[in-house]
C-alpha cells in the first residue's frame, strides 16, 4: 500500500527534524523548540504573563498635555512665552505656552487624570496603567515611527509585532502570529514599521486592510469546488514526486505552507463575519456611529478582540483618516483632537470592556500611544509640534498594573522629569510580560547578535503586579 | 498605590536619555596592540594560500578539492542529476528563466559534456545572464529608486544604475575594475566608454545613494553620520566581507578593526558629494563646446553692430566695457570673502558642463530661442550656465566652508535656477526646517540672496547653484515636471557676513531694449549659427553619481556620538591592511587613492568574497557560509584551500567573473544530483563537504519570471525605466506614485519593476526580496502562507494560467502533446506515466465535473487550471 500523504509528511518532518534547517531560517534560536506546524521557534525564558499584546497605534503623535498629562501650570501660562529652553523643533516655528485644550477631572476610583475629550475612555481610567514619562530618541514622523516599532530609527529592522511572532508564534493554526488592521493610515516610514526586518518573513505583520479586499490573495478565483479539485490534484503530484525524486524538508515545509494558506483562506471570512455579535455589543463599540471614522475604528477593535481570541499574538491598529493628517497637529488642534478622540474613544473602551467580560485582559496587553507627544508652546498659534522629550502612553491588562501612573513630566509636560521611560525599557517590559528575556532573545545578522533592544532596556518591575 | 523610588533627573540627562545614549550602554575598553595584532591572526586577513589541486592534473580542480575531503569523511560524489533536472538547474541559475521545451529536447536527447558546454556558454553570452547576476549584486548594495523615509522621495535616474550592473556583468568587466569605479568612477583618468560613448565608469558611484535620507532632520549632522554608517557599512560588506560599521562606536568587538579605522573612512565620504553626473560629458576645452562659446560671442558682436540704441554705443568702442567692474564695491569689515569669479578659480567646484570652465564676460547673454538677447545687467565676469547656450545642464558649487557668520550673501541672476546652501552634508534641502536653505533664482537683474544661516553657525557648509534643468536631491519631483529651455543662472558672488544686508553695490541702471521689433538679418544670421552650433552638441542624461567636494577628515566620534569629535582621524584605508600612515596628500576626497589601496594585489579579502559569493549562488551556500562577514563572527570556510585556489584563478584570469563561473558550473560537483542518500545523511547532513547539490527555492524574481516565461508573456526588452506597481487595497501610505502601473509589469522581467522603498513589489516581498536597507549576499529563504496565497489566488498568476492554457492549446494538437508541453514549459521535463495519467484524468474529468474549471480537452480553461495546478506544486517553485 502506498504510503499516505500524512504519513509522507511525517516521515519527512521526522526523518529531518534534527537537521538544521538552514533552508528555512539560517540560524535557529539557540533555546528554541521548533513548532510542529513548521512555523517559528518557541521562546520561555520564564513563565509569561500575557500571551497576546493590542497595540492601538496613535499615528502622528497625539498632544498628551491635552488628554492624559494635566499640568495646571501649563494652563495659567496660557498665552505666555514660554518658561523653559526650547529644544529644536521640526518646524522651528515655535510660539507661546499654549494652554491645554480640554478641562481635566480625575477618574475612577484611582483618580487618573483624563481630559474631557476621552469622555468614554475615562469611564475605564481604573484599568489603565498610565505612563508620563516616556521619552523617544527621534522628532522626525519615519525615524520616530522606525523607533518605536524597532527599536532603531532606520529602516530595516524587525518590527515588535515580528519580535513577538518570531519567538511566540500563533496560537492559531489558521491565522499568523502578527497582525496590523490598517485603518486607512500606514504611518510614515510605510509598511516597514511592520516588517520582519532580517528575521524570517514568516514573522512580519500582515496587513489586513478595512477597504476593498482584507487580505492581498486571500480570495479564491474559483468556486471551493474547483479550487479544492485543483488542490487534490497538487497534492497528488506533490505527492508522487516526493516519492520518485526523494524528500526535502524545503520541500516538504513548502507543502505544510501551502496548508497553512488553504486554512487561513477559510478562516478568515469567518473571522471578519460580525453578525454573531450581540447588538448591544455593536452599539458599545460604536460600529453603527454616526461618523464613519469611529465605525471603522469600531471595527478594528472588534476584529482585534476575535483575532485575539482566535490566538494571533500581535495585533496592531492603525488609525483611520479623519482628515486632520493623524494625530499630527501642527494647527487646528481644537478640530483635530476632537475628530481624533471621538473616533478612537468609544471603540477603545468598549474594547477594554469586552476583554475584561470575557477574562481576555488578564492576559492581553493592552498598549496605546504614538511616536512622540506634542510641545507644551505653541506651534504657529493653534497647533502643537513634536516632542519626543516627555509624552504618555498607557497599558493596560497583560499584568500591569491598573489604575496607576507612573513617572512624570515637568510643570508643562514638556520633558521626563521622574522616572523616564525609553522606548528600549517599553520593548524590555512587554517582552518581559510574554516570557521573554529581551537579552537573551536575538538574531545573528550581519555579523551581530541582534536585538529588539540594542543595547538598552530594562524591565520596569514598578508597572507590574 | 505603594510607594516606589523616585528617579529625578536633570534637563541635561533628558537631553542624553532622549538621543539613546542612556549610561546603560557601557563603555569598551580600546583594542590594546597586542590584542590587535593578535586578531590579525584570523584566517581571512592572512594572504592568498597558495595551492595545488590535489590528484590527477585531469581532474576537474573544483572536483579535485571537494573529492579530497568526500574521500576523507569516507564519503563520495553523488551521480550527475537526469539531464532534464540538470538543465532546469542551469538555467535558472545562469540566466534566471526556465529552459524554453526546445532547450529540453535539445539537452535530453544529446546530453554529452559538449553539449552542456554549448548551453553553458550560449547562456553566459545571452543578455539574459546579467539580468540574473545584477540582481545578485543589486542585494549587495541595497538598491532602491527611492529615499524612503516621510515622503519616499524618488532620486531621479536611479534606474540607470541597474543597467550598468546589466551591461558590466555580460561584457564581463574585471571585477577589480568593476570595484574601482564603484569607489571612485568619477575620478578615473580614462573612464570606459561604453559601445555608444557613454561613461560607464562614473555609473557605478550611484550605489552609494541607495541609502535612505531622513526629511527635514532636527540635527543635520546626526542625519550625516548615520548615512555615512550605512554608506561604510555596505562599503565594508559587499567588497571586503568585513562589519566595518561596527566600529563606530568603539574599537570592533571581534576583528581588527578600530574606531579610527571607521573615521578614517568616513573622511573620504564626507569629502564626496552628491550630483546628477552626465553620461556624455561635453568636455569644455573641447572643438565644440569652444565653437558654440565664438557662435555665442559671434551673436553679441552682431548685436551690438546693430543695436541702434544710443547707451550701447560706448560698448561697441570700448571693448573694455564688455567686462566692466563687477559693481560690488570693496567687501566691508564685516564681510569674508567665500568665492568669486574673478577670484580664485579653486573656490568653485564645477560638475555638469552647463558653466563651461571659465567664467563668462558680457553684459548679455544671448537665448537663441526667444530670437533676442536677453540683457543682463550683471557687469562684471560671472559663471554662466547657458555658456554654451541653453540645454545644458548646470551646477556650480563652492568649496566647503564653515559658516563663521550668521548670513551667506550670494549676487546672481537668472530664470527658473536654484542656489542651495548644503550643511553638514545634508542634500535633502527641504521645508519644513531647511527652507530658509534654498532659494529660486527668477530675476533677470542682478540681484543678492540672503540666507539667515544662524540655527547652523559654525558647521560646514557649501553653496550649490542649479539651473533648473539640472537636479538636485530635494527637487526630485523635477523628473516629472516639464521645465522650460530658458533655464539659466548667473554667478558671481559669494560673502559670507555678520550683517543682514548685502554688500554695497553700484546701481545699474537696466540696459534699454535694442530698439528694433525684428532682429536685422546679421543678428539672426549669427543667433541661426548658435543654434547650429548648440544643437551640436550632444544633451546627456545623467545619473546619480559621487562628485569630489573639499578633502575633509573626521574625527573619531566618542561612543559614536556626532557632538562628541575627539581626535582627528586623517584619511586612510584599514590598518589591518595598509598600515596607518594617512594616504598622500590628495586632492579632493581622495577616493581614487582609496581604491588604488583597497585592490592592492596583497590584499586577500576582494577576490575571496568574490569568488565565495559565485559559489554562494551556485550552490545555495558560500564555502563560508556567511557570505557578507568573514571576520571572526563569521564561519570558517568549509574548504579554505578551495577558496583560496578559486580566488588566485580569478585574479590570474583578469578577475573575469565569466571565466570562474564557467570553472564552477562544468564541475562534477555541481552537476551532481540533489537527491538525498543515506550515507551522506549521517555523515554530512548539513553537505558541508557536498556530497550532492542542495535544492533551493528559486528568487522572487526567478517565480515572477518564470510564470512570464511559460506563459509566453516575457517581453525580453533590456534596460529602461522602471515599470511602476499596480496600486493595492493593502498598501495607501505617503509617497505612493499617484498613478498605478500594469498589473502584470508589461511582461518585463522583475529586475525591471520599480524598487520604491515605502512600496516594493508585494509578490516579490512575500517571495523574500530583502527590504534595500544593508548588504544581504545570501536572501533569507522563508515559507509563509503569503506565499502559497501568491500562487493560489493572485490575479497576476491566474492570469498567466491562462495565457499558457491557451498557449498548449495553439502549440500542440493532442491531449498527451499539450500535456508534455505544459509539463516542458513549467517543469521542464516530460510528465512520467502516473503524472499523465492523474493530469489527463484531471483536465478531461475532474476539471469537466468541478463546472467552474473548463469542459475538458479543447477547452483553455480546462489547461489553464492543470497550469495552476502545477504551478502550485513544490516542484515549480523549487530548483533541484
């Protein structure tokens, strides 16, 4: 009898599972367990605990001295020159203190301060872990962008999200492991900010568009009929020429591959298919909103939430357009921010609230933030340039800490004053959450071990519980 | 919330924290001699071993060496693959493409040794092999048309770059001459000319622009020393194997390179600028351009003959007064002298002919377009870049200086022309922060720019003046703008000063109109004679490209941090290799002494990673393996004394890349089978020794082509423009070209599709072209679903299914002929008896009942869906 194409596949997995498989990934991490679907290595440096991260990316550098860093001085010096040295700025049109733009109260029963604009957001102030002090190393959108998915300001490297598939890879067996919902924006520095760099391409993002077709190819030409024919007719020759010609695990992984695509080709409809989701829920998260950003945004996080619960470790949003280029408001900031928070506040807490009823956050890190924050002076007369010497970015889930804020700013949230946080230590801390030591998790290129992290990073134990 | 430490830093420290420089980095103590004379040990810095096949003379000596350590391990050779298998590997290898059905039936049915050497060299004389190998190279060297970064600027002509990769590698230019011009092709005494008088040689230099270009950097000089990384980076990468670019921060971690060996090399870039170089050079001591500059003088002659006007008599009898004094009174206490045209001619820096070589003197210029001189009321000499007429492109630069003063003060005149300001080696001259940089030249009159150069006092800078025919770096957008003939600018003046307000100067009065409607017939006799004269010579393209500027050092970065310059570190290549003695004095970068150092003939490293990296392609494996580090982090090579053999033939071949390729690919070794066996399995599972050939998945572009092939879609056009992405749902982000190219690229092959670097081809991506940022000799080979979902769904694959459906249905009459030759275009062999039997099965039946797929044999859907179904199988994607 001949042998089936199960036992083909078995037989070539085992007979060469020992090999390196330098075909398929020139060197393998040292403590890696392969993933018997052929996908990327395994890394548990230490019990994780968080096993998916959301990161709701807030493109352009939203203003944190008008949503989440209030600063009482910076409002009696409206209008004023402004106090402090200046560092160079983008656009070095720099004018007075420009007083933030929206009234603060304290939230919840922790007491964090959110402005006015994020009226939905505030209801969840107890779950977030609010981090004031963040500090990147680049003013400029693409280097800033490279920056805070990298790890490096050029482009080139691998992507968080890539980091995270590569060493955790999808839970999924139809899904990958790094996922972006573009909302309509790709951030400046284009889809790099997503790419594997030099690791394996198995690992970077997949972009799944909210217009036009989701995925690039996920749609057959054919009816499933004939597409299933076709299928059984390659795996029959693929079959027969294994036998005659000998195996490979090149080979025998590109079969595998070609499995994992059929997979993710069915479960993909079924993934974007939200009729099951109650009505009330639709409404939490806005997705019949009468302004269309925030339907889309909705959308994107209700898809985060499924693709979640479905096992895909990294997923990313981007913003969708509201006409005011981002979060990047070098004038008009009144309208800006206003369009900006009314399209990301409902489905963001909706979606805070939809992971907590389903016991989903507890191991779902939750990240929100942009590449930079803004200049407590005024850019112009009503606009705000970028400023990567202090701005705020929050967590929440994923064993952080709830409730709480960390580090601080100066008297006009200008720069990091209390316990600055570099983009390396975020890096360190969300690998940290997922079992992952961020020192001992490299790639050898060019020449080097490579890290997410450079040389830098600490793991910030004081936002853990 | 409990309590926690506090950590308060100062504004400084923020300052530090935020540029990366956080003291988590420690410091490494510096390369001790001993500890580098000691890394000089490491294999590949020693010279060339020199060394004898061993066995028989008869035997092919790349057999004679692998056979060597096979017999050692107890191991043997494995037979020659089945010829059909044999001759899909050539082809794919050598030219890329699938073997057309007529080169199986050829091979199949004589496959002699002779008639393998005749497909060998047919394929390496074919203009198909450099389209192959050129893309190899195109890895090495990052190549990308566009900046990336916010807006992914274009860099115009930057396609033309990978043409004369394409023509260097099928004319076979020695390797060392080919490594030469990448260094300095702009500097060769006698550049190569190609067959139609073009200058090859300077081509090569555009490789040092495929770097990504920050815009509008809040710190200029960071923005330099991170490019410069990346420039010395491939530098050290692609030609000499080494991770030079380590050492910018300290002394190389492994190897015996130190920091000062980076800074020394970073000199001769700094000193290099960029221009749009032409391709034809109009030499201006030259017949023609000297006929043009009499027919233009000819033409002001007439004129003032004619010129009835009263105020132009004194001209026509003082010939004195066709050079007045330029009318700029004597410089004041507060202003310095930077360059002018009646000064010292080293103050200027000229590329492009568009100036000519000496600077102009009449107080017109004359436009043969508009029929009438176009005054100038600019006294005095000056450059002018309509010398020769219009239609030349210009670029006057001065040298590099450091601005002492707040304000730079420039006298020109011209329409549609350009003056940059160019700090710190920043090129990118663009708003939002270096607007106040650039200017635009559109008066007629002589008039001063002023730039406000406060926010850069002290750092090095120099001016760049365009006409608008000629690009620069920020005005990339000019590539798709029409501009108009009349272009011109006039130089004369530069001052640098402590005051805002420019140099006092003589009023002049504006020449009055000559007086006539209708020029008389002298005059347009002799603007008839310039036009003739102008149009004679040749209008060049240009190319991205090196140009000298000032020589300057560097100095050693602390910790390779910009603001922190320690000790000079005067210009010179590796010590390692050249001891630390600076190069001679030099004039400008200094780059040709650079390249005459790094191809010294004792210098091992440029022929070992040549000849490793061809082996590298041949075999899906470097005989060291990491083909872009030979230094101590990277692997041994597996057969040194191979190595060693192949590089001594190479260069004693005239570095011939041809010559070693044809050695490689008529050994045994190669033509062995992939199959695996038993025995090698345990005693060489990894084929280090290579007891067989390895199967690999083919390039991105080797899948993309070979569906154009079988398909019949190929259009085999060389050279040109680049052909432009269709637009995706996938992929809306800034800079992507507003209109959206052909789905299926024309049928070109995929070297020719355009390499943006915010939009590269998605279906190449998902098959691992690498994102163009470092050298990458050796692609990573992955396996992602994108992939599978390529070749399943993609309309691009779908729709060359069914070209070739149609295509087997036309070539051939029968069920089992149009079978063979679907099997011959896409597999390259006849299909054996179970796979005729399951396809024929499938097109007459399967594919009939599943109603969507076609009604059987004469129906092209029917094929086209066999197609697809092949195309899907392993075997199509991989080379055995």
């Amino acid at each position: 009898m001949p042998p089936t194409r199960r036992h083909l596949l078995q037989r070539l997995w085992h007979g060469f599972a020992m090999l390196p498989l330098a075909q398929l990934a020139p060197r393998p991490l040292a403590v890696a367990r392969r993933d018997p679907d052929g996908g990327p290595a395994l890394v548990r440096h230490h019990p994780p605990r968080a096993r998916n991260v959301i990161f709701l990316y807030m493109d352009g550098g939203p203003s944190c001295q008008d949503l989440f860093d209030y600063k009482p001085r910076l409002a009696a010096d409206d209008g004023k020159p402004f106090a402090l040295p200046m560092e160079p700025t983008q656009f070095n049109d720099n004018g007075n203190t420009l007083g933030p733009r929206a009234r603060f109260h304290r939230r919840g029963d922790s007491g964090q301060w959110i402005s006015d604009l994020l009226p939905h957001l505030a209801t969840q102030a107890d779950r977030l872990c609010v981090v004031r002090s963040m500090v990147a190393d680049f003013s400029e959108h693409t280097n800033a962008n490279y920056f805070l998915h990298t790890g490096h300001g050029l482009q080139g490297r691998a992507s968080l999200g890539a980091w995270v598939g590569y060493g955790l890879g999808s839970e999924a067996h139809d899904l990958p492991a790094f996922v972006v919902l573009n909302g309509g924006l790709i951030p400046p520095g284009g889809v790099d900010n997503f790419h594997s760099g030099f690791l394996p391409a198995h690992s970077q993002g997949s972009v799944f568009a909210m217009r036009g077709a989701t995925i690039a190819d996920i749609t057959p030409h054919e009816a499933a009929a004939a597409q299933r024919a076709k299928a059984a007719l390659t795996a029959a020759l693929d079959d027969h020429t294994l036998l005659r010609d000998g195996g490979d695990p090149a080979l025998a992984a590109a079969i595998h591959n070609h499995e994992l695509a059929f997979r993710m080709q069915a479960a993909v409809p079924e993934l974007l298919d939200l009729d099951g989701e109650s009505p009330r829920l639709r409404r939490l998260y806005g997705l019949d909103d009468d302004y269309e950003p925030t339907r889309i945004y909705a959308r994107q996080c209700l898809l985060a939430r499924r693709l979640v619960e479905r096992g895909v470790r990294f997923v990313e949003l981007t913003c969708p357009d509201t006409g005011h280029d981002r979060w990047d408001q070098h004038g008009k900031i009144d309208a800006g921010l206003r369009d900006n928070c009314r399209m990301v506040d409902r489905p963001i807490a909706a979606l805070l609230q939809d992971l907590a009823a389903r016991g989903l956050l507890d191991e779902t890190i939750v990240l929100f933030g942009g590449e930079f924050g803004r200049t407590p002076f005024a850019q112009g007369s009503l606009g705000r340039d970028h400023n990567p010497f202090g701005f705020t970015m929050w967590l929440a889930g994923g064993g952080f800490r709830a409730g709480t804020s960390f580090g601080e700013t100066d008297e006009y949230g200008y720069k990091a004053v209390v316990d600055p946080v570099s983009v390396h230590d975020l890096h360190t801390t969300l690998l940290w959450q997922l079992g992952i030591d961020h020192e001992r998790f490299t790639y050898r290129f060019g020449g080097r071990d490579l890290r997410l992290t450079d040389v830098y990073g600490r793991v910030l134990r004081e936002l853990l519980t | 919330m409990p309590p926690r430490p506090r950590r308060r830093v100062s504004a400084v420290a923020v300052g530090l924290f935020a540029a990366g420089l956080a003291a988590q980095a420690r410091p490494l103590p510096p390369l001790s001699d001993a500890a580098f004379a000691a890394r000089r040990e490491h294999w590949a810095w020693s010279p060339l071993a020199v060394v004898e096949p061993p066995g028989p003379a008869t035997t092919h000596p790349v057999d004679a060496f692998v056979d060597a350590r096979l017999a050692a391990a107890g191991l043997r050779r494995s037979p020659s693959a089945t010829p059909s298998t044999l001759l899909r590997r050539l082809w794919f290898d050598v030219v890329g493409l699938p073997p057309p059905p007529e080169a199986v039936v050829r091979f199949t049915s004589d496959p002699s040794d002779a008639a393998y050497e005749r497909e060998l060299d047919a394929l390496l004389a074919s203009p198909q092999f450099g389209e192959r190998w050129a893309r190899h190279w195109l890895d090495l060297v990052r190549y990308a048309e566009t900046l990336g970064h916010e807006y992914d600027f274009p860099v115009p002509n930057a396609w033309r770059y990978r043409d004369y990769v394409i023509r260097a590698l099928n004319h076979d230019v020695p390797y060392d001459q080919f490594v030469r011009e990448h260094i300095a092709g702009d500097l060769l005494p006698t550049p190569r000319r190609g067959a139609d008088g073009d200058d090859e040689s300077v081509q090569a230099t555009a490789a040092w622009w495929f770097v990504e270009q920050t815009h509008s950097p809040v710190d200029a000089k960071k923005h330099e020393a991170d490019r410069i990384d990346n420039q010395i980076d491939v530098l050290g990468k692609a030609l000499l194997g080494l991770t030079i670019a380590c050492a910018r921060c300290h002394d190389h971690k492994f190897d015996a390179i130190r920091a000062d060996d980076y800074y020394a090399l970073y000199g001769f870039v700094r000193s290099s600028r960029y221009v749009q170089a032409p391709l034809q050079a109009v030499d201006p001591a030259g017949d023609g351009y000297r006929a043009a500059l009499a027919a233009q003088r000819a033409v002001a002659t007439a004129w003032l003959a004619a010129a009835p006007a009263a105020e132009w008599a004194p001209l026509r009898d003082d010939p004195a007064a066709l050079a007045p004094a330029s009318g700029v009174g004597p410089l004041r206490a507060e202003d310095e002298l930077i360059a002018s045209a009646d000064g010292d001619r080293a103050d200027w820096i000229l590329t492009n002919d568009g100036f000519g070589d000496s600077p102009w003197h009449a107080p017109f210029c004359p436009d043969p377009e508009a029929l009438a001189p176009r005054l100038l009321s600019l006294p005095g000499p000056f450059w002018l870049s309509a010398a020769a007429g219009s239609g030349r492109d210009g670029v006057l630069q001065t040298r590099t200086f450091p601005l002492t003063q707040r304000y730079l003060h420039v006298r020109v005149a011209g329409e549609h022309a350009r003056v940059n300001v160019v700090v710190d080696g920043l090129h990118l001259v663009r708003d939002p922060i270096y607007g106040p940089l650039h200017a635009k030249v559109h008066c007629a009159e002589a008039h001063w720019l002023t730039f406000d150069c406060a926010p850069w006092r002290d750092r090095p800078a120099f001016l760049q003046c365009l006409d608008q025919r000629a690009q620069d770096l920020a005005d990339a957008d000019q590539a798709t703008r029409p501009y108009p003939d009349a272009a011109w600018l006039a130089v004369q003046l530069v001052v640098l000063s402590a005051a805002a307000e420019p140099p006092p100067t003589t009023a002049n009065a504006p020449l009055p109109a000559p007086g006539w409607s209708e020029p008389p017939p002298d005059v347009r006799t002799a603007l008839t004679a310039l036009a003739k004269a102008t149009a004679a010579l040749p209008v060049s393209p240009t190319i991205p490209s090196l140009g000298d500027g000032t020589g300057v050092d560097e100095h050693v970065f602390v910790r390779g941090d910009h603001r922190r310059p320690a000790a000079p570190a005067p210009r010179r290549f590796l010590r390692a290799l050249d001891g630390d003695a600076p190069l001679p004095v030099m004039a400008g970068s200094g780059r040709l002494q650079l390249a005459d150092r790094l191809l010294r003939p004792d210098n091992p490293l440029p022929p070992r990673v040549l000849v490793n990296r061809l082996w590298h392609h041949l075999f899906g494996r470097g005989l060291v393996r990491t083909v872009d580090n030979l230094g101590a982090l990277g692997e041994p090579p597996s057969h040194p004394e191979l190595l060693d053999w192949l590089a001594h033939d190479c260069v004693a071949h005239g570095w011939s890349i041809k010559h070693t390729l044809r050695l490689l690919l008529t050994s045994a070794t190669y033509r062995q089978q992939s199959r695996r066996g038993d025995a090698g399995e345990v005693a060489d599972a990894d084929n280090v020794l290579l007891h067989r050939q390895n199967v690999r998945r083919l390039e991105a572009e080797a899948v993309r082509d070979a569906l154009l092939a079988a398909s019949g879609r190929l259009d085999a056009t060389c050279f040109g423009p680049s052909i432009e992405l269709p637009h995706s749902d996938q992929i809306e982000a800034r800079g992507r070209p507003r209109a959206s190219g052909p789905p299926d690229g024309d049928g070109r092959r995929s070297i020719y599709l355009a390499m943006r670097r915010n939009f590269m081809p998605p279906m190449l991506q998902a098959f691992d072209l690498p994102t163009p940022f470092a050298t990458v000799g050796a692609r990573s080979v992955s396996n992602v679903p994108a992939q599978a979902l390529t070749l399943a769904n993609d309309t691009f694959v779908h729709t060359m299914c069914e070209r070739l459906g149609q295509r087997v249905l036309d070539e051939a009459g029968t069920a089992d002929d149009r079978l063979t030759r679907c099997y011959l275009l896409l597999l390259g062999r006849p299909p054996d008896a179970t796979e005729r039997r399951l396809a024929l099965a499938f097109v007459g039946d399967v594919a009939v009942a599943t109603t969507d797929l076609g009604a059987g044999f004469a129906d092209p859907r029917s094929w086209a869906a066999l197609a697809h179904a092949l195309v899907n199988s392993t075997e199509f994607s991989y080379r055995r």
